[in-house]
C-alpha cells in the first residue's frame, strides 16, 4: 500500500504544475500576440518605407549620361515636390528671383546672383537655366521675356 502522505505531496506537487503549467500556457498566448503584432507592425514600416523611398526616388533629379558626362535633369513642379529636390545653383536662382519680388531680366537674375553681366557670355547659361526652370513649372516666362515665380 502507498504512504498516504506520499499521494498527498504527489497531489499537491500536481497541482501546483497545473497551475504553473496554466501560467505559462497564458504567458506563451501573450507573447505570440505580441509577436504578431509586431511582425504586422514591421510589415506596414516596410511597405511605409518603401512607398516613401518611391516618392523621393521620383521627386529626385535623375542623372542622365549626355556625351559621356552626367547631366542632372530637372524635376516638374508638382505639389509634392519641393526646391529642395533642385541641385543648389537652381536653388539659388530661385532664391534670386523670389529675393528681387517681381519680374526679373536675365541681367537682373544675374546681379542678384553675382555674376559678371558685362560678358553676353555669362548670362546665356543663366537664360538655359531660367527657362528650363520656366519649362518645368518652377517659374513663370512672361511675354516680354522677364521671369517670375509660379504662384
């Protein structure tokens, strides 16, 4: 026959791994929860990330290869795109224009710009960029040939 002491201790002792064994069944339930949803978090990031990459990739001027050398191209204005998107000259010639509050000359951009607007020479490379920037919405090109901002 069994010590009746010994089936208690046994009893207790069983009762006891239920107990802990119904404590960490629960604690497992918990942590699964919580894994999933951070693995559903991670997934949203990762597609939030890949969205936002997207948009700068497409707001970002694109290097082309003209000749053998590399030519930054000039994004379209668009309303998710902001000047900070336009290489720093182009930057500054907006900056330019904005700085003069009105319509600008070529010559006028080119002073507040610093540049030597006795030379023809100098100044044609700044009417490229003034109207490229015209040509993809940054400015505006009148009739009478001065630049101002887009509104």
């Amino acid at each position: 026959m069994v010590d009746p002491e010994v089936t208690e201790r046994i009893a207790v002792r069983r009762a006891e791994l239920d107990d802990l064994e119904e404590q960490l069944v629960k604690q497992l339930a918990e942590v699964r929860d919580e894994r999933d949803d951070l693995a559903a978090a991670e997934r949203v990031l990762t597609r939030m990330g890949e969205q936002i990459a997207a948009e700068r990739a497409a707001a970002a001027p694109a290097a082309a290869q003209l000749g053998g050398k590399a030519v930054l191209l000039i994004p379209h204005r668009a309303p998710q795109v902001t000047e900070t998107v336009l290489p720093p000259e182009y930057q500054r010639i907006l900056a330019a224009v904005r700085d003069t509050g009105g319509p600008v000359t070529v010559r006028q951009a080119g002073e507040a710009l610093g540049l030597d607007t006795g030379v023809r020479g100098k100044l044609e490379p700044l009417r490229g960029k003034l109207t490229k920037l015209a040509d993809r919405g940054w400015l505006r090109k009148r009739p009478d040939g001065r630049f101002t901002l887009r509104s």
